[in-house]
C-alpha cells in the first residue's frame, strides 16, 4: 500500500496561542510562593478547629478574599526589600491538547469521586484533600517514573532536565506507583476508611482519565507503534521521536488502542460498582482494574515501538516487567482477599 492510502496525522499540538502580555508592574516570583504559605497558613486559622461530624466549614466571603488579596499584596512587598526575580511580561501562552486533556481528566474524575463520596456519606473536604494528593501524586510519580524506569542515564547526566515536564515523558507505572503511595498517605489524614475502599473508588476514576491522556499522547504523536500495514494504521508525520523516513511509515495508533481499553476497562468497573448498589466487595474493583489493566498493557506493548533504549536486546520490554508485578497482585487481591458476595 502507498501512505496514501493511510490516516496521516499531522496536526498541530498546541490548541491556541496568546501573544506575549505585558503587566504594568513587575512581580516578584518568591513573592507569588510567599503568597501561597500565607494563604495556607490563614487558611488554618479561619477554619474552626472542631467541627460537627460532617460539617463543612463555612468561612464569611469577605474573610476569605480577604485573606487571598492580603497574602499576595504582603508577598509582593515582603520581597520590595528581600531580592527576588521577577516576571514583567506573560507570554506567548500556547496551551497543548495534552496540557487540557490532562487537565480534563481531573475534572471529571473529581465529578465521579464526588458523586461516590455522597453515595457514600463522606464529606466534601475529604474529597478535596484526596484530589490534592492524587494530583500531586500523579504528576510526581509519573515523572520519576519516566526517570527512573525508561531514560536513567540521560537524566543522570543532565539532573537539570528532571523537571523539564513540559518537554514530554510522563510514564503511567510510575504514576501508578504514586497514586498507591498517595491512597496510603490519605486514609492516614481521614476517618473510618480503608485502603481497599478508597483504592476501589480511585481506580474507577483512573481508568476513565487514562482515556483522556492516551487521546492526548496521539495528539503529540508520542508512544508510537510498530510499523504496520493494517487498514487502520496511521502515518504520525510530526512525531518528534522518529527520523524524517521513519514518519512515513503507516504504524499502529498504540495511543488509541490504550484509551480504548481505558473506556472499556472503565464500563466494566462502573457497571460492577452500581451492580453492588455503590457497596462492591473491598478490593474488587481494585482488583480487577489492576489485572485488566496491566494484562492489556502488556499485550499492547507488542505493538510499540521501545521506549527504554536500554532495553533494546531484552525479549520483554520495560513495560511488560512493569506489569507482571501489578498483575500478580490484582490476581492475589481477587483470589485470596476478596470477599464476594450476592448481589
């Protein structure tokens, strides 16, 4: 077959562009930290230190903002006197696909948490204490992931570049990883709550935000495939990993594939969670994600192309042996831990 024949993707992944915005002062960049310490710091002593079980705590609008304009103004005046740089201009702001996809997840995973909190009686700042540790986690763990697990020696050498995220490299086991270290951290800070129970609730979420982020990476013609001529294989003419005669070859969208099995993986667990009217067994959900999920990364992982240079001779990539470890224990969790029962 000619490319011709073939879905060529070539879009652009920047989804607008602002030009550069100039601003009518300088603003300290240690002063923008300084504000957020002082807004944490307030924060607590607005909120009362007991309250009834299950009250939200109500803080008077004017306090509030109050305290969100002070913080700032104090910050920037703090650091008048303190050295500090400063930002004169904003700009160009070229928001990504990704960057929004990415952020969309979030959004509606926090929409699903939030219906399975109040199904569940648990309290709104519950729900956004997890949000934050999930989304910090997330970020954190992917990113050391990439690191660590696919390009250690590039990193090593430039440590400089670990915090470069905005230049790609953001792996789903580390992710993983960090998310279960979050769930840890969380049920430690929360009432009455189990790891297997909010583990069975995350990862329904997780599931569904793979979707959006896998849709990103085909935006970024990232996490390319194998080459194949299949009639659905797609030919990624700006994928920045490849040289100019490797773009045109017609290769499998292991991107879409992923966020396919993201959506299915997603009805599966949704299904089973409304099946048990929102009180599945602990550790079910949990269970299956991480057997559904890892069995068919590891099978996909057939179709893509290596993404740890270092792994180029193994007969499994860095991917599989990622895996096979998260597979064992949804199988254990299922088998040994979980205690089905009737609808």
């Amino acid at each position: 077959m000619q490319q011709s024949e073939y879905f060529v993707w070539s879009a652009d992944p920047i989804a607008f562009s602002i030009g550069t915005l100039d601003l009518p002062f300088p603003i300290a960049v240690w002063g923008i930290v300084a504000a957020f310490v002082f807004i944490y710091a307030g924060y607590q002593k607005l909120v009362p230190d007991q309250l009834p079980a299950g009250k939200e705590p109500e803080i008077p609008p004017l306090k509030f903002w109050g305290l969100i304009i002070g913080s700032f103004v104090l910050g920037q005046l703090l650091f008048l006197v303190l050295p500090s740089p400063t930002i004169s201009e904003i700009g160009p702001i070229e928001p990504r696909w990704y960057g929004l996809l990415f952020a969309s997840a979030f959004v509606v995973g926090y929409v699903l948490m939030r219906k399975m909190y109040t199904f569940a009686d648990r309290t709104q700042e519950e729900l956004d204490r997890l949000l934050t540790y999930v989304m910090v986690a997330t970020i954190i763990g992917a990113r050391l992931g990439h690191v660590l697990f696919y390009d250690p020696g590039f990193y090593f050498r430039y440590p400089s570049q670990i915090l470069a995220i905005w230049n790609g490299g953001l792996a789903s086991h580390g992710a993983a990883i960090g998310i279960l270290l979050a769930m840890y951290l969380y049920i430690q800070k929360v009432r009455d709550m189990s790891f297997l129970w909010i583990a069975d609730r995350v990862v329904i979420v997780v599931a569904i935000g793979g979707a959006f982020i896998r849709v990103g990476n085909f935006v970024n013609s990232e996490i390319i495939g194998k080459p194949a001529d299949l009639p659905w294989a797609v030919v990624f003419e700006n994928a920045p990993s490849l040289s100019a005669s490797a773009q045109m070859l017609p290769r499998h969208p292991t991107m879409l594939y992923e966020a396919l099995l993201c959506v299915a993986i997603f009805i599966i667990l949704w299904t089973l969670y409304r099946k048990y009217r929102t009180r599945p067994p602990e550790g079910a959900i949990f269970g299956l994600f991480l057997v559904l999920l890892f069995s068919g990364r590891f099978l996909l992982e057939f179709t893509k192309i290596n993404q740890a240079a270092f792994a180029n001779e193994w007969s499994i990539n860095m991917g599989q042996w990622l895996s096979v470890p998260l597979i064992l224990v949804g199988v254990w969790l299922l088998y040994r831990k979980v205690t089905w029962r009737n609808h």
